[in-house]
C-alpha cells in the first residue's frame, strides 16, 4: 500500500494559494502528470475550493493584504473533522528562513527551482498520505477489536442469562423473574447516582442472585408447603453455594453477580443469612437486588401462593426499612415506584413471555 504512495501522488488533490506564482506552479504540476490541481489568487476563492475539495497539500505564497501570520491563522481555521493537509511555502526573502510550525511543513526560495520544487511536492505529499494510509488502517484496526470484543461481551452475556434462568426454572414458572430483577436493580443504580457502566452491569449480574439454588435438592427447593427447620437450613446454603460457584470466574459481571448471591438475604438490621451482617456491612449491591427480589417475589403468582398487590408489597417494604432493608434505598425505591411499575409491566409473566424464553434456552 505505501509502496504505491508515489503514484497516488500525482493522483492527489492540490490546491495553490498565490498570485504571483500561480500560472507557473499549475502549469509545471499538470506538466508533470499531477492531474487535481486547483488554483486561487484570493484567500476568499481558496476556502471555497478548499472547502469543496478538501487538498492533500497546499502550495502558498503570501497575498497582498494578509501577512503570513494571518494566512496561517486561517488556514488552520479550515481543519474540522479532516486533517489539515502540509504546506509548502512559496518563500520570496531570499535572505529569511521561514519559522516551519504545525501548518508549514516546507519552504522553496525564490526563482523557483522545477526540480526542486516537484521533489519537495512528493516527499510532502508522501508523508502525509503515509499519515492517512496509517490512520485509516489503525482505525480499521480499533474498529475490528472493537466489533470482537462487543461480540465477546455479548456471548457473556448470553451464557450469564442462561445461567440465571435455569436456576430460577428450577423454583418457579417462569424466568421473567430474574429479567425484572435484574432491571429493577438498574432503574435503583441510576437513581442513587451510578455512572450508566456500573448500573447496566446491575442488569446482567442481578438476574443470577439464585443461582446457587441449583445446589439445593428438588425435595427441598420444590417442597410446596413451609420447610422445616433443618431444610430452611439447607435452603438458606443457596447462598453461599452461589458466591462459590460466581466467584471462581475473573469475569467483571461474574465477580459483581458472587457478591450479590452471597449479600441479597442479609438484613439491614443484622438477622438475615447466612453471614448476619448489619447495615453499610452488606455490599450495597445486595441491599439493592434484596428490595426488588422481595417486592419481585411478593408481587409474583406461585403455585403455592396469589400475587400480591402492588400497593400491599410496596406497604410491606416501607415497613421493613430499618428493619430488612436499608432505609436509603426504601426512599428511592419509593420515589421511582412509577419506572419500576412500568418494568413489571414489561416483564410480566406473559405466555408469550414464557413461550420466548422456553425457546431461548432449548436451542
């Protein structure tokens, strides 16, 4: 590709600023096979040519009525979302070497030398299509890495979901469930304040708060009346089961979905499982998947139970603030009850919901 360069030269877009070297310079270029050359002897004449054919190189001489620095000043005026393009400096001082900067990038003296001139003109345009022919692979490098680690993190994604939905089929109907806790836990990270990164993480980590119940035997997981004392034992092993089982992966969401499995039955005031730890000593994101699990779960038909009314769960959690939950997330909790309304709503246990999910995990 760069070995090309130098037929892509004469191939490039030239533009000359000058009135007093414009007729030689453009005849001298075309002469030699450069065949986009355009031309202007005012400063108003080359921005609308610039303008209309963005240049890989511009040849300037000074015009009367702007100083050199004023010149400069508006060329670099012309860069946008394009690279401003060298400049060659047609230099009439004899005895005066010209500062070189960001935008001048050469200078020929005057009488312009043909030779010199063209051999100038190719090693400028040659450096900056090299810059191009770079910057367009290396973004096209980017865009690759880009594209396969989105892809990457979809398939986690995807294998996390799956995984959160097979615990939850394993104690329930439906896997609607572990979908509304899972948003429910990200409408509840936004409102406290979480950049959107950490609360969409919510999202796909929540949903796999239960699955260490894939460990506890059907004959106490489905059991359908209450448990006896040393089954609740058992069943309350679920979470520490899934802490071990999440935790043995590097995995960012993984790592975040171990912390909420081991954290989301402990309680604000120190009674819950299976460690009883009190307050701001739970992981804040097992306070905030155990208020949308257990409103997700009061508010769920079960084979065993009716649904509750919104108005009675939402009456349930106000009464444990301080108690179950912390009383902080009570009060967001409450103050976004509308969005998490309409993400049941959303999510509710519909047979399409259930017909679309059941496919989803048998392919």
């Amino acid at each position: 590709m760069i070995n090309d360069l130098l037929d892509l030269a004469t191939e490039a877009n030239i533009l000359i600023i000058s009135e007093d070297h414009l007729a030689k310079i453009t005849s001298l270029l075309k002469t030699n096979n450069f065949k986009k050359v355009k031309g202007a002897s005012s400063f108003q004449l080359a921005m609308e040519l610039y303008l209309e054919t963005p240049p890989s190189l511009i040849i300037l001489s000074p015009i009367i009525g702007l100083s050199l620095k004023e010149l400069i000043d508006k060329l670099a005026t012309f860069s946008s979302d394009i690279d401003l393009p060298p400049v060659l400096l047609i230099n009439d001082h004899s005895k005066c070497v010209p500062k070189t900067d960001g935008v001048i990038k050469d200078f020929v003296r005057t009488p312009i030398n043909d030779n010199e001139i063209l051999f100038r003109i190719h090693s400028l345009l040659s450096t900056f299509l090299s810059f191009q022919e770079l910057n367009i692979y290396n973004k096209s490098i980017i865009t690759a890495i880009e594209k396969r680690s989105q892809e990457l993190r979809e398939s986690q994604i995807e294998i996390i979901e799956c995984l959160g939905y097979a615990a939850e089929f394993r104690d329930s109907e439906t896997g609607m469930h572990t979908i509304r806790v899972g948003h429910y836990s990200q409408c509840l990270a936004k409102a406290m304040g979480m950049s959107d990164k950490e609360s969409e993480s919510l999202l796909y980590s929540a949903p796999m708060h239960d699955v260490g119940k894939i460990g506890i035997p059907d004959k106490i997981l489905l059991k359908p009346g209450k448990l006896e004392e040393k089954e609740w034992e058992v069943m309350k092993q679920h979470a520490t089961i899934g802490e071990s089982i999440l935790n043995r992966s590097s995995n960012k969401l993984l790592q975040q979905a171990s912390i909420i499995a081991l954290n989301h039955h402990e309680k604000w005031d120190g009674s819950g499982y299976p460690k009883g730890l009190k307050g701001t000593d739970i992981h804040l994101y097992g306070r905030i998947v155990a208020i949308v699990d257990v409103f997700d779960a009061l508010t769920m038909e079960r084979p065993y139970k009716k649904a509750w009314s919104i108005d009675s769960a939402v009456e349930l959690i106000n009464s444990e603030s301080g108690k179950h939950f912390d009383p902080s997330l009570v009060e967001v909790f409450n103050q976004h009850i509308k969005e998490i309304i309409e993400i049941k709503d959303t999510y509710a246990d519909k047979d399409t919901n259930n017909d679309l999910l059941n496919e989803y995990l048998s392919h």
